[in-house]
C-alpha cells in the first residue's frame, strides 16, 4: 500500500473513532447515564466498491 492511501485511511479512522466516541457520549447523556448497566455495542464498517462488510461487536462497560 501507498503512503497516500495508508495516510487517508488513517485520516478516516481517526475521524470515526473521534465521532464515534462523540456520538455514545452524547447517547448515554441524553439517557441519564444507564448506571451500572452494561451497553452492547455494534460497530459495521462498509465498502461497497469492494463488497466489504466489517463488523465489530463488544460492550461498554457500564458507568458506576
């Protein structure tokens, strides 16, 4: 792989960890922080030139 394209996809995940992370911030706020629950999460990443499916699957583990 290229220096440009590795740097551009490195671009584009950063700008998805920072907004991801913006976005189940602002969720658990807006539900009053479910405490002591843990929240499944699911991650899909697309490419749909390539045919490509991504998908990451965890938990957060809940605020005490």
């Amino acid at each position: 792989m290229n220096d440009d394209f590795n740097m551009s996809m490195r671009k584009f995940l950063k700008q998805v960890g920072v907004t991801s992370q913006q976005a189940i911030e602002n969720a658990v706020r807006e539900a009053g922080g479910p405490a002591g629950k843990n929240l499944k999460i699911k991650a899909v990443l697309t490419i749909e030139e390539l045919g490509m499916e991504h998908v990451v699957e965890g938990e957060i583990k809940g605020q005490s």
